[in-house]
C-alpha cells in the first residue's frame, strides 16, 4: 500500500507543512506544479529532497488559482485546461530530471480532483493531457469516480486513492470543505480509517454507512494540522497490516 501526501505547497516566502520530515515518512509525494501552490524553488527542492530519500514524484496538477490554493471551482474550456495540465508537467519534469529522476504519476488537487471525480468534461481534459504527455504515467484518483473510468477507457493506468483525513459521503465522494466534518482529526481514527482501506478496502461515511473504497494508495494532507504525527501514525498503524511502498 503507498502513502502519499501532498508537498511544496508553499510559495515564495510562504510556507505550508514540513515538507522535508513528511518525505521522511511517505512512499510517495504530489508536489504542486506552481498553479495552486509552489514555485520553481520550492519545486526543485522538493524534487532534490525526494530523490535523495528515495520517494516517488507525482505532478499534483491544478486549476490556476494561487488566491484560492486551488480550491474554488473554475469552469475551463477542455482545451485550455488540457493544456494547463501539459504544462504544469512539463515544469515539474524538468526539476525530476535535473535531479535524477522523472515525474511518476499525475494527481489532480482540490476543486479540479473533486470536479474531474463527477464532471465528463474536466475529466476527459485531465485524461487528454497524460495521454498526450506520456500514456505510461499512472492517474492518481478516486475509485469509481468519473476520471477514473475515463482513463481507464483511454487505457491509462488508475491508482485508486483514498484518503485516511478526510470525511467521506455516503456516494463515496469527499465531504466539501466547507463543511466541519470535511476533516478527521483523531490520530486513532485516521490510522483505523487507514487500516481499515487497506485491510478491507472500505471506509466509513460521515452517516455511519459503510462505503467500498478499494485502493492502492492512502493520502494524507500535507497542511492538515499534525500532518507530520499523522502520517507517522498511519505508517505505524498500517506497516502491521500490509506492506507499505510505492505502488
């Protein structure tokens, strides 16, 4: 099972999580690309610091938002953010490569992961744009949700996420931020929640309703209060019951 969170969120003098002790703990990081969150320095850092520590790279792609860290939903044209998308990977290649790696993975973030989880058309740009740039890189995504099936038509790979800080509806989406049971603070019950999507593939909604949620990584958010001790925690818990790495 991977654990990924999400990393360089920071931007120019502004810093968000602790990026270097995170990367100590996951087996795999979604570093912004400089839309929502992030800047060449911080990127290059970041790449630097996961290469060295043996941690595998995804782009975390968003809507050009840097005001709203990426969380207010824009209504694109497919196009444009199709190619948005592009070119936020090929930013973060470039820091992958001068620092020895390649970007692994693709993972849309905030308002364009839960848009592209339900919207056909937000969804076929994220899949035109992987199969565009490299049809070998994995999607990164909710199990069942729309994108998921759209780049499993384009014959994409899809890694089923779920996300062990996070309420959960009873239609399997995430409870929106807005809402205060959007997140769970528990250590206990984030390592549980974890445990129990690993082990069982199945987590529990915020109504008490048992919802599938087979998957093959487990995301913790890197601006989450105690994300460092969470993830800690989740590693701990989880290490007991399946074996943690990339997947």
């Amino acid at each position: 099972m991977d654990l990924n969170a999400d990393l360089g969120e920071g931007f120019g003098a502004w810093r968000l999580g602790d990026d270097d002790a995170l990367l100590d703990v996951v087996t795999s990081a979604n570093v912004a690309c400089g839309f929502h969150a992030g800047d060449p320095s911080t990127m290059y850092r970041v790449c630097r610091l996961a290469v060295e520590k043996g941690v595998v790279i995804g782009a975390q792609v968003g809507y050009r938002d840097l005001a709203g860290f990426g969380r207010r939903r824009i209504d694109y044209d497919h196009d444009e953010l199709r190619d948005d998308i592009l070119y936020q990977i090929g930013a973060l290649e470039a820091f992958c490569r001068v620092t020895g790696d390649r970007v692994r993975y693709v993972k849309p973030h905030g308002a364009l992961y839960n848009t592209a989880a339900v919207d056909v058309v937000q969804s076929s740009a994220v899949v035109a744009a992987v199969l565009a740039y490299d049809s070998a890189l994995p999607v990164l995504c909710q199990p069942g949700s729309v994108l998921a099936a759209r780049a499993l038509d384009a014959g994409l790979t899809v890694i089923a996420e779920g996300f062990a800080d996070r309420g959960y509806l009873p239609d399997g989406r995430l409870v929106p931020r807005s809402r205060p049971d959007a997140l769970v603070h528990d250590p206990d019950e984030v390592v549980a929640r974890a445990v129990r999507m690993a082990v069982d593939g199945e987590v529990v909604a915020v109504d008490g309703t048992v919802v599938p949620c087979p998957v093959r990584s487990i995301c913790l958010h890197g601006d989450t209060p105690g994300a460092v001790r969470l993830a800690a925690a989740v590693r701990a818990g989880m290490a007991g019951q399946a074996t943690v790495q990339a997947f």
